[in-house]
C-alpha cells in the first residue's frame, strides 16, 4: 500500500515546547476504515499527537497529511470542514436542551442555540438527526433533557454531536472513563459501528478494553512510537513490557 492510500498520514512529526521534543519525528498512518488505539504511559505524548492532528497544537515540523491535503498550516476550525472531529475527555453538551435539539445544533449548517429552541427544524437536519441518535444509542431519548442522561450517555452524545458534521477521522480521549460496566460495553459496540464509516483513534489505559475494540496499537513513549501491531503482538513486546505493560 502507497502512503497516498492511507486517510491519515502523519510524517516526521515533531513538536517542542522549550527545547523538550514532546513529539519526536514521529511517522504514523490510519488505514480508511480502522480503529487505532494509542497506549503508553502519562507523559508519552499521546493526547499531543491528536492536539497536533487537530491542529489545537501547531507542530514545529513534519507534516500530517488527510485524505491526501497537507493540514499541517489549516486552522483548528477549518481541519473540522476536512472532516476531523476531536472529541475531548469531559463532556461538552448543553444540558438544558433536549438530546435531539444538541444534536440539531451540531449540524454544521444548523442554527444557533437560540434558533434550535424556537424554530422547527429540517426535514434534512431532522433525518440526520436520526441517524445518528441511532448510531449512538440515543434514538429512544430524543425528547429527554441532555442534564438528566447518565454520564455515559451524555459521552454518546457528544459522539452523536460530532458525527452531526460527518467526520472521516474521530479522535476520541478516553472514551470510558468513569462509565460502568455496561456502558463500556455499549461503547465497544458503538465504536465498533462508528468506524465502519470512517477513521476512529482512541487513547486508552484499560487494556480489556483496547483488547475488545482495536484492530492495530500503537505504544508510544517519549515522544515515539516504541511498537506498533495487533494487541497480541505488542503486548508480547518486551520494550511494551519494560515501559508501559510491566508496571
Ligand atoms: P500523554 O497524553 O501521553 O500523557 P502528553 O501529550 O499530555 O502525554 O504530554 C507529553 C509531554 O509533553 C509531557 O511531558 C508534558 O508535560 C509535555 N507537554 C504537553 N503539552 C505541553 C505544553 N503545552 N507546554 C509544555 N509542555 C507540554
């Protein structure tokens, strides 16, 4: 496969903040359809990557190319128009409007928070809307109060407002954290089904989790890439072990 084939390549990627290299010449491709998951312990540079790859972060050198187009100069919000969505660890919804009035204002054409609570919306935005309740396990809980879901809804929604701006690529931090048992396992599910239409990178440290949802990992440490593979490759890796599995 040529680098061309890839929906994400990030080349030679590097970031210093003082003279300290947070991202070390780091090279890393994301096939279309595939779920990475960047392991490896505090410190390693994995939350930088994706503010790089968002643009939150403006690299000092290499580039990161999506879907072919060189991002590395584009503004945060116009990455968002190619088709990156970045979500970030604490949900960021409005808990006063209904599950379906958030999704509707995620709708990159949509109106303003204002607009959702006084004008009927789409038939376009409506369908969409829809859509992506249902992609997100929301669809029975249109009408409910976004403040009284529980904390692992409230994540699916966020998700939901995301896709509401059809991203190729979805970075998520930490997707379960403080989720119970059966919401980590709805998570799996829906991440499973969310990457069958396009890019998804997580960063995780449950391992039972990573098993469940990644098709290749990637560990990183200080800066680089220490390993990269299946779960059953790199967690057989002794440098994985040494750095990261071991402690
Ligand atoms: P991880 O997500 O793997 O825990 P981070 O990407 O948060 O690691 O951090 C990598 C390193 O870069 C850490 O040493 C951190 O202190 C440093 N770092 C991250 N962002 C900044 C910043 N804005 N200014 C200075 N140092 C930073």
């Amino acid at each position: 496969m040529s680098n061309t084939d890839f929906a994400l390549a990030v080349e030679d990627l590097t970031v210093s903040f003082d003279g300290f290299k947070a991202i070390d010449a780091l090279t890393l491709y994301i096939d279309k359809n595939e779920l990475r998951v960047i392991i490896g312990p505090n410190g390693a540079g994995k939350t930088t990557l994706l503010d790089l790859i968002c643009g939150k972060t403006k690299a000092s050198a290499g580039s990161i190319k999506f879907k072919n187009e060189e991002l590395t100069k584009l503004a945060e919000h116009t990455r968002v128009r190619r088709g990156i969505g970045r979500k970030f660890q604490t949900p960021s919804i409005y808990e006063n409007l209904t599950v379906f009035q958030n999704l509707e204002v995620s709708f990159p054409k949509g109106r303003s928070v204002l607009g959702a609570l006084f004008f009927k919306c789409s038939d376009e935005v409506k369908a969409r809307v829809q859509v992506v309740a249902e992609e997100v396990g929301l669809a029975e809980m249109l009408a409910m109060e976004a403040g009284l879901l529980s904390h692992g809804q409230k994540q699916w929604l966020e998700i939901g407002m995301l896709l509401m701006q059809e991203p190729e690529l979805l970075m998520l931090d930490e997707p379960i954290a403080g989720m119970s048992a059966r919401e980590r396992e709805l998570t799996a599910e829906l991440l499973k089904r969310i990457c069958a239409n396009r890019a998804v990178i997580v960063i995780e440290h449950d391992m039972d989790f990573v098993k469940q949802i990644a098709h290749k990992v990637t560990v990183m440490h200080q800066g680089k890439i220490l390993a990269e593979g299946s779960m059953e490759k790199v967690q057989n890796d002794p440098k994985v072990i040494d750095v990261y599995l071991g402690h």
